[in-house]
C-alpha cells in the first residue's frame, strides 16, 4: 500500500522550501485510534516555536471546527501525486482522554481546548502543539504552537501557532496569511498581506517584525519601495505587523506569523557577545549517532564541529560519512542536492557559505555546521552583515529513526575578555522546538549554564540526546531530546572538560526511544 500524506502549507517553506514529514495525527493504517503506549516525553509537531497566530485583522474572522473529518484537505499519492476523492483515514480525532505515547503527544486527544495536560515530561523539553481536533493539524492555516516542559515536570501552556480551536482552517487565505521559510531565507514580507495591501496608498506601506523570545538581536526589515524584505537567522515563530494608509487618510494593519524551520535536526547555539565586536567564542559539536568514540574539540570521524563540518572542509574532505552517498530521503543521505533549489536550506546561509554550497554544486551535507560564529557586534541588525550575531548551527536534514545523537558545546576562547557566559542550545526537530536548554539551568532560574572566565579552552557542556521517531502511516515523524545531567536527583547540568571528552565520550547512551 502506498503511502498518503495530508496536504499542508508547511510542506512549501515559501511554496519551494523544505519540509519534515508534517503528516496528520496519530492513528492507524485503518484509521482506528492506536492505543497509547508506555508513557514518554517527547518532542514533535509542525509549524514553528511560540510566538503571534495566523493572520488577523481589526475585523476578525475565523470559524466554528465541525465535529468530523478534514475539511477541505487535499490528500497526496508519494506515487502517483493527488488521490481522486481521498478521505481523511483517521477522521475526526476527538477522543475521551488524553494520551501521553509517542505518537500522541502534542495533541489536544480530547479535544478540551488543552494540550498534555496530564502527561509527565523533563524540564527544558519541547514540542509541537495542537489545540482542538488533531485532524486538522495539517490543514492549511493551520499551524501547532510550541509547548515547554516547566521546572515542575509537566507540560506548560501552548503558545503561538494557529489552532482548531480557533476554526485555522477556515482562515481566508487571500487576506493576511502566515508564511513559512527556512531559515536564512530572504522572506518578501508584502507576499504575506494578500488582497488586504492592495488598497495601500503609494509610499504608506511598512513592517515590523517581532522577533522569538531570547533572540537577540532581532534582524531588521530591510528593502526600499516599500521595505519589506526579511532575513531570519533563527527557527521559530515570528510576528509581523503590517500597516498601510489608504485613500482617504485612514491607517490600517494587520498581524500575520513567518513560521521559520528546517527539516530533520537543526540545533542552535548562542550566547552573550562583548559589546566592543569580540567577546568569547563558544564551539557547538555534534556527535555522529550511536557512535560511542570520544569526542574531538579539532574534529574527527565522529565529532561534527568548527574545523571539519564547513563548507570549507567537506569540499575537500570526506572524513564525515555518516550516511550513504547512494540513499534517497526520506532514508538518512550524506550529500543530497533537491531539484528544487530552495529546499537545498545550506544555500541560504550568511557570510558568503551559502554561496559557497552553491557554487560547490551538490547540494548539502548530513551533518553540517553552516556558521562558526567567532566574533560579532550585538548593536548590528543587518542580518546579511559579517558582523551580525548569528547563532552557529548544525544540521542533519535527514536523520536516522531510533538512533541517538549527542549535542556538546565547547568553551573554546575568552578571547582576552573576563565576564561570564551563558550558552543556550536550541533543538529543532522538523522545524518544532524540541529542548531550550541552558538560560534556565536544569531547571533552576536562579541558576543558568554558566560559563566562567577561568572556563576558557577547558570547559565542556555535554548537552543531551535526541533520536528521531517514525510515526507511522498517519502518525507525524518526532523526536525524543533527553537532557544530560551531572545529578540527576539535583538536575544540575553536566559539566565537564576538554580532556575529559577527549578521553571518554561521557554517559552511556539510553535504551532506544
């Protein structure tokens, strides 16, 4: 049988972009509810980090959800392209509880306007969140928010996107809409206001864009006649308010969301940058999976990092083969060039890299570090500037299910600078925040991941594990992010040494998720 996946806006990052496999909800082959299994924390979901809505203005609009099926959702042949007469295979989702399994949570099981509200979890966890019948969660206009794991263990409030509850799927697309890109992407603000600017009296047009919590600095709109052009650096859910004069004198606007995410695993590092355009330099690493050796701070077979994950050095090296050359995605894939340019999302990358990924001719790499961020300037908003504070990031477009991969970051110079650092790592897994792990310690917000000066080349932060989890006919793919712990009783991040990881690659891994 083949496979069939429910259409969504999320597949077409900007109509050409990349996307994870963003299918409906958890059921079936035949449509029935699974039941759920052992309890698990996990992360998952389409659409971006917490933020603003879809689109809204002054007027309202929206919708009542009706008790059943998908709407107007067109279905999708891997094969053989649209399904004549398709029908939703699970149907309407609404059930009596709330289940916490893999492929369950994330969702609004009971339809009560409320997420995983029962289902226990691990501080600094994320994911994706849907409010209402789980069958629309991949309707168009329909977006999942993001959920955090609080300090208490339990799954906090879902935040941004746009949801059942509040009819997404019966949004007018042709007004104010919200747009997807990956990140790095140049994004035209104006595609996103529709019908809605087409009254816009000459010269009168403007944006602002409000940027995710804990990015800063937030990039500026750029572009004249009229300034609408966009750079996001980060993942997540951003807000855009669009305002416009009319004929006779009247101001207008209107509020849209730019979700931003990458498919398969994307982690991003950032810390504080000295004011004067240096400060410290922080390394993210990136384990190869199940792979137990111990790390490299310089790079190694097994350790994706600053000195052999470039574009630089996987042009002329081939020390990183974790996948196969010869595989095809879905299946995990060492270089792969899409036929589409802009789902090759390495193109995009600032300070001359994604020119370089282009001009080098065969798509992107599995695993690959876009920026090594050394020094930069936090008064700087031009996002396509050298001196701008971009987080450093790694990617693997297309990783393998069940296997774990493990996140270590490195203090590798303070640069002549004496102030403590604050790391933060952000996990992504197909474009849904999965951890936010660091400025809130483990989860003590008295007590972040701190780095101090004497910290310099030494210190080393092993992170967490993450493996992704295939979900199935009707199922979304997820993944599950497990913080490492020096304490596990305290929850105190597990902080270690240069030689220490170099020696010994650190905790065993778990049992697969």
């Amino acid at each position: 049988m083949r496979r069939l996946r429910v259409s969504s806006v999320l597949i077409a990052l900007l109509g050409a972009a990349a996307s994870g496999a963003l299918a409906a909800v958890g059921c079936s082959a035949s449509g029935e509810r699974r039941d759920p299994g052992p309890g698990a924390s996990l992360t998952g979901g389409a659409g971006g980090a917490a933020g603003g809505g879809g689109g809204s203005t002054s007027e309202g609009g929206g919708g009542t959800p009706p008790q059943e099926g998908l709407g107007g959702a067109v279905f999708y042949d891997d094969d053989a392209g649209v399904v004549d007469g398709a029908v939703n295979p699970c149907g309407t989702e609404c059930g009596s509880e709330e289940l916490c399994d893999l492929n369950h949570l994330g969702l609004d099981d009971d339809c009560d306007g409320e997420v995983d509200e029962t289902c226990a979890c691990v501080a600094g966890q994320a994911h994706g969140c849907f409010k209402g019948d789980p069958s629309y969660r991949a309707a168009e206009g329909c977006f999942s928010g993001t959920t955090l794991c609080t300090e208490m263990g339990v799954w906090g409030p879902c935040i941004g996107g746009r949801h059942a509850t509040e009819g997404c799927f019966s949004d007018n697309p042709l007004g104010c809409h919200a747009l997807q890109a990956p990140p790095f992407a140049d994004v035209n603000l104006k595609e996103g206001t529709g019908t809605f600017s087409a009254d816009a009296a000459p010269g009168s047009e403007s944006w602002t864009v409000a940027c995710p919590a804990g990015i800063d600095p937030c990039p500026a709109v750029s572009g004249s006649d009229p300034p609408d052009d966009f750079k996001p650096l980060q993942s997540g859910e951003y807000k855009v308010t669009y305002t416009k004069r009319i004929a006779d004198g009247t101001e207008k606007s209107c509020e849209y969301a730019l979700y931003v995410g990458a498919p398969g695993l994307r982690v991003e590092l950032e810390w504080e940058h000295d004011l004067g355009g240096d400060g410290v330099d922080l390394d993210l690493h990136v384990h190869r999976p199940n792979d137990t050796q111990p790390w490299a701070v310089s790079g190694s077979p097994s350790d994706c990092g600053y000195n052999n994950c470039t574009v630089e050095s996987l042009a002329v090296s081939s020390e990183l083969e974790w996948f196969s050359d010869t595989a095809s995605p879905p299946a995990p894939v060492r270089w792969y060039q899409d036929p589409v340019e802009a789902k090759n999302t390495c193109y995009f990358a600032p300070r001359g890299a994604g020119k370089a990924w282009r001009d080098l001719g065969r798509g992107c790499h599995n695993p690959r570090l876009d920026i090594d961020n050394i020094t930069c300037s936090p008064e700087v908003t031009d996002p396509n500037s050298s001196d701008f504070c971009a987080p450093e990031n790694i990617n693997i477009d297309f990783p393998p299910f069940g296997e774990w991969i493990r996140i270590g970051v490195h203090y590798y110079s303070g640069h002549g600078f004496n102030y403590a650092v604050h790391p933060r790592v952000k996990i992504f897994c197909n474009g849904a925040l999965g951890a936010d792990l660091g400025p809130a310690g483990f989860y003590d917000p008295e007590a972040p991941v701190t780095f101090a000066p004497e910290d310099a080349t030494t210190r080393y932060w092993l992170v967490a594990d993450v493996a992704f989890v295939d979900g199935g006919e009707c199922g979304e793919d997820t993944c599950v992010v497990r913080p490492l712990y020096q304490d596990e009783a305290t929850k105190t991040p597990l902080l270690t040494t240069r030689s220490s990881v170099e020696s010994s690659f650190g905790p065993a891994y778990p049992p697969p998720p």
